[in-house]
C-alpha cells in the first residue's frame, strides 16, 4: 500500500509518496508553475492529483482522465496542514462516486429539452 503525506513547511507544500517526494508529473500537464496545493478547485491541487493518479495507477492517461474529478472531491476538500491519503481512500473515492461528463445546468437543460419533445 502507498501513503501519500502532505505538509506545509515554510509557506510550501511538500507531497511524498512512501517517503519519497511525489513527482509533479510536469511530463503529462503543466497545471501549476507554483507547485502543489490542497484545499480548493485550482492549478496548485490540479497538479497534486494528477501526480497522485499517476503514481497510483501507473497509467498516465488514466490520470489526466480523472484527475478534475479528483481534485474536487478529494484535494480540494483537505483543510489540514498535514494529511496523509493511502491507496484504499484514493480506490474507494473512485469506487463510491459516479462522474457525470456534464455540470448540473447543462443536466437540467437536458431534461427541460426533453420534456418538450
């Protein structure tokens, strides 16, 4: 099992994976110049999960597909200085939620067209 840890250490924000710093995966999608972020929807948190779901799954496309998704319902809910995420927390988020490939006006712009027809 991995453990990812995330701390802030002089205004920074250091990510290891078993210890070992985590990659940035600046490879797959440059979505922050600044570095690794937790605790709301942007570039900074963008970045910590796709590296994330990169290491995690071992497939790079499979973590630029769902690493939004991630990042909203995951990282971008941390509020602490210091956490830890193992590989059960990271599975079971993807296992206990379903993405919708759509926001919720366009949904409900759906459903309004169709009960017009």
């Amino acid at each position: 099992m991995k453990v990812y840890r995330g701390t802030r250490e002089s205004g920074d924000c250091v990510v290891t994976v078993n210890g070992v710093p985590l990659d940035p995966r600046l490879d797959l999608r440059i979505l922050s110049t600044e570095g690794f972020e937790w605790g709301y929807d942007g570039g900074g948190p963008s970045q910590l999960a796709l590296a994330i779901l990169a290491d995690h799954f071992g497939d790079d496309g499979k973590a630029v597909n769902h690493y939004r998704f991630f990042r909203s319902t995951l990282i971008a809910m941390i509020r602490e200085d210091e956490w830890t995420i193992d590989t059960d927390r990271i599975d079971i988020s993807f296992t206990s939620s379903v993405e919708v490939p759509m926001t919720l006006d366009e949904l409900l712009d759906k459903v309004r067209k169709a009960g017009l027809k």
